[in-house]
C-alpha cells in the first residue's frame, strides 16, 4: 500500500462534508475501518461516487436476486453493461432498458438526450450494432404548462439524439397522470444485434494492460450526477441543473463505429462506458469484475478545461467517454483506429498485479482502496416493509358503486373521451419526430402492439415492448408486477413473437419509506412470478429509487422491456383489422372489473378498486393459443385488449392505421349479465382480439388450449362505422369519427396550448 | 453496374442505400471513405442520409470539404449520375451541385413518416421507370428539409422541367396540407441542369423491400440500370 496524503486545498473532512456526500456515520464508520484511516476529499467524492443508491443498488439489490436470469437462451445476464440472449442462427441479441429520471426533470431535453446516449452506450460496449430504441416516459397532466413544456423538450431530446446516431427509434410507451406532476419518468431502451462469437465484456484482465480514456475530453459537466439521482427531488433541485450533462450524437456516432471497429480488430480486452460516476465507476467496476488491481493517473487524463482536480476529473459525468483495456503493445493500432473516426485515445492507467484501486495525480498517490474493496464493501440495506394505509383505502374502494355520470348515458361520449384521453389517444406527435425507419430493419414501427425488427441474413425478426401500468402497482404492487410482464408479453405475442427476455427499469419513491419499500418489495414478487410463468428470465435491469416530488411519490412504476422472437417472417400479424368479412373473435373472457382502469381516472377523476386479476396459468395458455392460430395462418391481425378495455380496443382496429380505416359490427350480448360500463371498459386482462377467415380453427385452437373465446362480430366496410350492441342498448358511430377523437386530440393540445418552463404553484412546488 | 456509397463521419444512411443497390438490385455496391480521393471505378454515386458533421454549423455546410468532395463534383461535371438523398441533397446544395438550400421544417419538428410524392419528371436518368403523375409512397426522416431558392431558380426548375417530385396527396393532388416540411411548391426532389444529379428529401433507399411495406424507391435505381450516362 502507498501513503495516501490530502492534496494541498483538500477540504477537511467533516461529518458536515460526509453528509454533503450523502454517506451516512455508519457509511462512513464503513470506509475509515477499510482504509484503517480518515479517507482523504478525493478517496471520499469516489465513494459517494459508488456507493449512492444509482450505482450501489444498496437498498434493491437484496429483492433483485429474487428474480429468475437464466433460461436456455440467456448469453449474459445481470452484472454487466447489456443483458445478452441467443434467438438462433448464431444471432444475438443485447438490450437494456435505463432511466434517466432527475436530469429530465429538470433539463428535459438534455436529460432525455443523454439517457438515449447512455444506454446506446451500454449496448455497443458489448459488441452489438444497435438496431432500436425504445423509450417508456410518463408525465403529469397535459392541462399544466410545465408538463407540456418537459413532454415536449424530452420528446425532442430523444429524438435529436436517436436520430443524428442514426438508430432509428421504434416503439414505446407515454402514459400522463398527474401522480408524475413534477417528477416524469425518462427510461430509454436499447436493443442490439451481434453474432454470439463477437461478445465482449467490461471485465480488465491482464496484468501489465494498458487502460485507455476513449473519446471525448473530460469537463466539469455531470460532477455527482449520480448522487443527485439518489435523493428526492424538490425545490433545491433546479439549483442543480448543472449536474445534468450535455450530450454530443455527433462524437457518439463517431464512437459507435469506432468501438465497434476496436471490438472486432482484436487489439482490446475490455471496454466499458463511462456512465455514471464516470470514470470511478468504470475503472473500478472494471477491476472489480477481472480480481486484478488498477492504476489511473488523472494527469493524463485528456481534459477540456485547465485546473482540473483528480475530485472532478475521476467523477465528472461529461458524455461520450469510453475506458478501454488494450493488449500491451496493441496500444499504437487502438489510436490509429480512433484517429480514423477523428477521435483520441490516450493511455491514462495500466492493469496491475498488487491487488489495490489506486489514483494517482503524476507520482503523487491521492486515492487507494485495497482490492476491489469499493466494490464489495458497499453496504446492503434490508429496510423495513409495510403497505401504506392509503394504498389498502383505494384498493378497498367499492368502484363498482362509483355513480355514472349524466353523459354516461351514452356510451358513446364515453367512448369519445377515452379515445381522446392522452394516455390512450395516438401518441403519433411525438413518435413522428422520431426517425423509426433509418437501418431498413423496421417491419412494424411505432404505433403497433409491438415493434418487429427483421434480422437481415435470417428469416427471423424480433418485437419489443415497453409496458407498465402504474395505477395497477399503486393498488396491488404485486398483481400490477405481474400485468406489466404479461401484457408486454401479450404485445409481442399479438406481432407473432414468443416471448423470450426481459429487461426491467423499477421506478419507484424513496425507499426508506417502509410503503414504498413495500411497493418495490411485492411488484418485484408480482414480476418474479410472471416471468417464471412465461419462461421469460431478466437478463438486466435497473433500479431508480427516490422518484419523489414536493407532492410526493410517483406511482410505482416498474417498467418491463420485453424481447420476443419471430421464427418466420410471414408470422408477423399486424394490430388492425385487413379483410371485410372476417370475422372478429375475443380470446379471454369479460369481467365485472374497473378497479385501476384507464374509464375512472378520465370519466369520474378516480383511482381506486382493486386491479384486474392476472391469472398467470391462463395469460400462458392464451399465448401458446394465439401464436398455435398465427402460425396456423389463420389470424389477419392481433391486437391486445388493455388500457381502455374492450371498446376501446376494437376502435383501435378499425381506425389506429388512418389511411386503411375499416368498420365493426359487434355484438357483446353474451355479457348481458355484467354491468355495461365494465363490459366496454373494464380493463380484463387475459384478452386479445383477433380477426380471421378461418374463425372456427381459431375457436379450435384456443378450446383445445383451455382459452375461453368467442366470436364477437364481423369486420365491415369504413361507411358502416363501429356498432356494438351490449346490454340491451346499440352504440353506433362513424370510424372517422372514432378516428378525429383518437388521432387529434394530442395534436390539438401541443400545438395550441403554450409551454412554460415556469414551476406552477398548482403543482405545490413552491407553496 | 457499380454502386459508391459515400460514408461522411455522421451518416447513417450509407447502410440503407448500399443494402439498396446490392440487396435490392443485386448490383455491385461499395462504401468510400471520406477521407479518401479514389471513387473506385464506380458508375453512380450516392451522398447519403444523416448526419455528417452532426449537422454542425448547418446540415452539409462541413461535409462538402471532405477530400472525397472532389472527386464526387469532378464525377457530377463530367455528367455521370450522383444520387444525393436527405443530408446528401443538403451535401449537394452546399457543394454547389444543385441551387437552393434546404432550411429547418416549418413545423420546426423533425418528421419521420410515410409520404406520398408525384412523379413530376419521368424523363430523367433518375426517374424513367415512372411514369409522369404517378403517386409514389415513401419515407421521409429530416428536420431540415424545407427546399427553398430564389425566384428565379425556382421559375427555372419549373420551366425546365427539373423537379422531379412533389408532395402530393395519396390521391396525387397538391396543397399545402400535403406539404411536409413546407418546401417552395411542395418541391420534394430536383435535378442539376444536366439531368445528372438528383437530390431528393424522402428516402428511395427505404422503400425498396417489400418486408418494409413499400417498394416505391425502387424505380430510381431501376431507372440507372436502364442505361448510364451517354
């Protein structure tokens, strides 16, 4: 070990100073008996670094070992940059889905752009071409000009950013409640393509390697973004705007293809993003995985401002950065490969024997930890659980008793307003900003249930799907876990795909509070159970905790990213109804269930009630049935029934593709016993609704496989509009009329109201 | 017949247009570096989609200075085809291989969507397999795409017969409603005064495969085939 001394104009180390670094006492206590000694300003700014809840998963790692990763398909699993699973042919595929939460909160544009930026990262670093992304966003009520302001800046950000590296964005989720009044939700999804030989891991072997700082030079942007992401927001947050970093697509294009020209040229060992806690984490994650000691001098570290300390250069957040283990002696072909893409590469460390992370400034040491102590060391918290009382008051709600509306009698106005309510309407605004096409992969884009990628060279494709009802969590954490992973799964499986992998971003409030913990504790049960239900292990994950605003917690919001494979290309069903004549069958059942749906919250302003069941046995059969029928070569489309409930769904089916609108005539009668509201609009789950020519093999195939089905109508021409009879009334209106409502309506919002930047004092931020 | 497609540090679209001629229509394609000042023997040239340069300074403004510029403007002046298609039509502009610019949208929105486009010239080298009104599907993906020009250009393009495609509806009529990005009479492409050199905003490249729900763009690539320049 080597001395370690202050550096001239260190701060004192004061309990004052640790607690600015969000460490506890005991955290502290902590670091002192590793070190035998007071750590010095710059060993404690590493650990705050680390050991924040962003990167230490301190308080979820405990409950996440709980999930199932492996599964016959899984090349990688948790612990490294991307998840990694096969699809067959020698393909495979590597994704990942991240939050980027407290930076879009406050800087939304900048914030989402470098969420996109860093997740791209974490998937070409393993050595996969990325080929989609996807993005789950959530925001307050569209009424407030601060929620219009930060919908519109992310939606912006994801864009400029996806679209100048050239990934073309394909499908996602953007759900408005004002449980996200001032704390929206950004969580960014990457998927990528590699051939299973050319996988790479962020692990640093051999001793004498040379470790590279790669890309762009080091600021003073982004200083404990980490730890800003591991507290609450509130009114001080804004004074913190300058932890949010500032992203360059350009430069990450340039590094793309660089990186992935270094992978395969063979002169590296490893290669890791410089993400959160920069170049801390990175290095010392890197060490940690390969049981070797490191040595990083901050000297050589290229930066772009003068008078830069090893505290700022090791945890400077500036994007765009790569650490890089060559070969020794490979070092002069890794810069001529960087300088082709006009870009650095400067040798800033080297892999060594003596077990210890050591920082250096020139000769002086400045920071030393024994062994991958850092790592290891961190503390894990198990902290109290307990269900909130408010949580047990709305799920105990009767919201069968909820009393109509005068409107209600007709159930077409209600139809009308769900179509138009932001969180169902058409969400094309915002992804027609979004280059879907680019890389000639995107069969089905934005829009559908599910995105389809072909893969060239196969006759394979693969679907992915974001989804996560928050409402259902914050009623019954754990039945909502298990929704979010079989509805995403219905949703690949409704394009074709067998459900394959997950990846999951949890997005929920502070966890030392014992409901929300409770919340996190059962939603991670509740996704536990699906997957292993549907044989979809999680291959990856990420944690956002203290997802809190002055008004206080988000809903819990467990956000499931779903892989699903294809295994023939004439397999992919598209989500809209083709064929006049077919007939329109319902797989699944009604129930008298509103508890949690998407008609209280936007007809009577309501959350309560318990959530819809999931009956896990029944949500797998009913996929076996529906990829028997579609292989089969009997369905014309596939479209899950959810947000909304049933009407909702069949307007989707005749009018979501404007240009091939068609009409339907429905006949619910067979429900007659069950109140109409929740016939129309109950969110049962369980359901999907096909259309085919053959509807008696789709009868056959779903009775063989135990799945309640029956056929509900017929698909008609766009003049005879949407009819459904139900409880003994006929609701009748005019597809272009359903269409007006569901395609208008955001459009209508942005481009007429104003946005403002500005706090609003309704939102209690200031009061 | 040999396809060259130039790779600027920032495009994206060099895959999809090289896919597009070797995939497509099976004919020999290769990518040239733009640091390079070897065309490598290639007949057609394409200046891709994307990025180059990140747009820095404005889309184009950059890339036109790249060694292999050279050889492309010497490749055009001799009358041989340069396809030049999104940020390589802005590319193309600034190099001055066609006049006019393209500015931010009018919706100042970046737009990705399926469009349709009317076939204005049927004539050229570019455009032969069409047929003149013919209404054509096919993405478009910009935020700069906006073509404008002076008057007098703009009469010229029109008198001469040199704009290749407009945004029209699906029924093949023109209004401002079908006008995506707000360009000068809803001009989507436009040939040099040769014939040689065709910029376009919407992306033939990606409508060329049937998986991908259009084959549109498939026609400008068929219309090289059917003879190269004289």
């Amino acid at each position: 070990m080597s001395e370690v001394l202050p550096r001239p104009g260190d701060p004192e180390i004061t309990p004052a100073l640790v607690r600015e670094h969000g460490l506890t006492q005991s955290e502290f206590e902590r670091i002192r008996n590793m070190l035998g000694r007071t750590p010095t300003f710059t060993e404690l700014g590493i650990v705050s670094a680390l050991w924040n809840e962003h990167c230490s998963y301190k308080h979820s790692r405990n409950t996440l070992r709980t999930l199932p990763t492996e599964g016959a398909a899984v090349i990688q699993g948790p612990g490294e940059n991307a998840g990694v699973v096969a699809i067959g042919d020698g393909v495979a595929i590597a994704f990942k889905i991240e939050s980027h939460n407290h930076p879009s909160a406050i800087e939304p544009y900048q914030g989402a752009a470098t969420g996109v930026g860093g997740i791209l990262r974490d998937v070409f670093t393993m050595g996969a071409r990325p080929i989609a992304m996807l993005n789950s966003l959530r925001f307050g009520s569209l009424d407030s000009a601060r929620n219009r302001y930060l919908f519109a800046g992310v939606v912006k950000g994801i864009g400029d950013y996806g679209n100048s590296v050239g990934v073309p964005t394909v499908a996602g989720e953007i759900v408005f409640d004002p449980a996200y009044d001032g704390n929206p939700l950004v969580n960014a999804m990457c998927v990528g393509m590699l051939r299973e030989d050319e996988l790479i891991r962020a692990k640093a072997e051999g001793i004498g390697n040379p470790i590279l700082c790669v890309g762009a030079r080091t600021g003073r942007d982004g200083i404990h973004g980490a730890s800003f992401a591991s507290e609450d927001l509130s009114e001080a947050s804004e004074a913190k705007r300058p932890r949010v970093q500032v992203g360059d697509p350009f430069t990450e294009k340039l590094l793309l293809e660089a990186s992935l020209e270094l992978i395969r040229s063979g002169h590296i060992v490893a290669i890791q993003d410089m993400g959160a806690a920069g170049l801390t984490s990175s290095s010392a994650e890197m060490a940690a995985r390969g049981d070797v000691g490191v040595t990083i001098d901050t000297s050589r570290v290229p930066v772009r401002e003068t008078g830069m300390t090893p505290y700022e250069i090791l945890l400077s957040e500036s994007q765009e950065r790569m650490l890089v283990v060559a070969l020794a002696g490979h070092e002069q072909q890794v810069r001529e490969i960087l300088f082709k893409w006009d870009l650095t590469a400067e040798v800033i460390g080297k892999v060594i024997e003596e077990p210890v992370y050591r920082v250096t400034e020139g000769d002086r040491v400045v920071a030393e930890f024994p062994g991958s102590a850092l790592v290891t060391e961190c503390p894990r918290y198990d902290v109290p659980a307990e269900e909130g009382r408010e949580a047990i008051a709305r799920r105990g709600i009767d919201v069968g008793a909820t009393e109509e509306r005068a409107e209600e009698s007709d159930a077409t106005w209600t139809l009308l307003q769900l179509l138009a309510a932001p969180t169902i309407a058409s969400k094309r605004w915002a992804y027609q900003q979004y280059d879907s096409t680019v890389r000639t992969n995107t069969v089905i884009g934005p829009g559908g249930d599910a995105a389809v990628l072909r893969i060239r060279g196969t006759n394979r494709a693969i679907a992915l799907k974001t989804d996560c009802n928050g409402r259902y969590v914050t009623l019954d954490p754990r039945v909502g876990g298990r929704i979010a992973v079989v509805e995403s799964a219905r949703n690949v499986a409704c394009t074709g795909a067998r459900p394959l992998a997950i990846t999951n971003c949890l997005n929920f409030g502070n966890p030392t509070r014992p409901e929300v913990f409770f919340q996190f504790r059962e939603a991670v049960a509740g996704i536990r159970e699906a997957c292993i239900a549907l044989d979809t292990p999680v291959t990856v994950g990420n944690v956002s905790f203290y997802n809190e605003s002055p008004t206080g917690s988000v809903h819990p919001t467990p956000v499931i990213g779903m892989l699903g494979v294809i295994d023939s290309l004439e397999h992919i069903t598209r989500s809209t109804f083709r064929n006049v004549g077919d007939a329109i069958v319902l797989l699944g059942d009604c129930t008298d269930e509103l508890g949690g749906s998407e008609y209280l919250a936007t007809i009577h302003g309501a959350i309560g009630g318990a959530p819809p069941a999931c009956d896990l046995e029944h949500e797998r059969n009913l996929i076996t049935a529906l990829l028997e029928a579609i292989r089969a070569g009997v369905v014309a489309s596939a479209h899950d029934c959810s947000d909304g409930g049933l009407a909702i769904a069949v307007a989707e089916c005749i009018m979501a593709e404007r240009n091939s609108m068609l009409g339907a005539d429905i006949d619910l009668g067979a429900w007659d016993s069950l109140p109409l509201r929740a016939v129309l609009f109950g969110e049962a789950q369980g359901r999907v609704i096909v259309s085919s020519g053959a509807a008696d093999q789709v009868l056959e195939i779903a009775a063989r496989n135990g799945v309640p089905a029956r056929i509900i109508g017929t698909v008609t021409e766009v003049g005879e509009g949407l009819a459904i009879r139900a409880g003994g009334k006929l609701l009748k209106v005019g597809t272009e009329q359903v269409a007006a409502a569901y395609h208008e309506s955001i459009p209508r919002i942005m481009d007429a109201a104003p946005q403002s930047a500005a706090i609003e004092e309704t939102e209690g931020v200031t009061v | 017949m040999k396809f060259g497609i130039v790779t600027f540090p920032g495009s994206n679209g060099d895959y999809d247009a090289f896919h597009a001629a070797a995939d497509a229509i099976g004919e020999e394609s290769v990518y040239l570096w733009h640091k390079d000042h070897d065309l490598k023997d290639c007949d057609v040239i394409i200046l891709p989609g994307g990025f180059s340069y990140g747009d820095y300074l404005r889309p184009g403004a950059i890339a036109r200075f790249s060694p292999i510029m050279n050889e492309v403007v010497a490749h055009a002046r001799r009358g041989a085809p340069v396809l030049a298609i999104c940020n390589g039509f802005q590319v193309a502009c600034e190099a001055g291989l066609l006049p006019g610019a393209l500015l931010r949208n009018a919706s100042l929105r970046f737009v990705s969507r399926v469009v349709t486009m009317r076939v204005e010239n049927a004539s050229s080298m570019f455009t032969r397999e069409y047929f003149k009104g013919q209404v054509l599907s096919i993405p478009v993906a910009h935020g700069d795409g906006r073509y404008t020009a002076d008057s007098d250009v703009i009469a010229r393009l029109e008198g001469e017969g040199r704009v290749a495609f407009r945004y029209c509806s699906p029924a093949g009529t023109i209004s401002s409603e079908d006008n995506v990005n707000g360009a000068v009479n809803g001009i989507a492409g436009i040939l040099n005064d040769a014939g040689n050199v065709l910029g376009m905003m919407p992306h033939p490249e990606r409508a060329a495969d049937p998986i991908l729900g259009t084959t549109d763009g498939l026609g400008v690539f068929h219309s090289l085939l059917g003879g190269v320049i004289a």
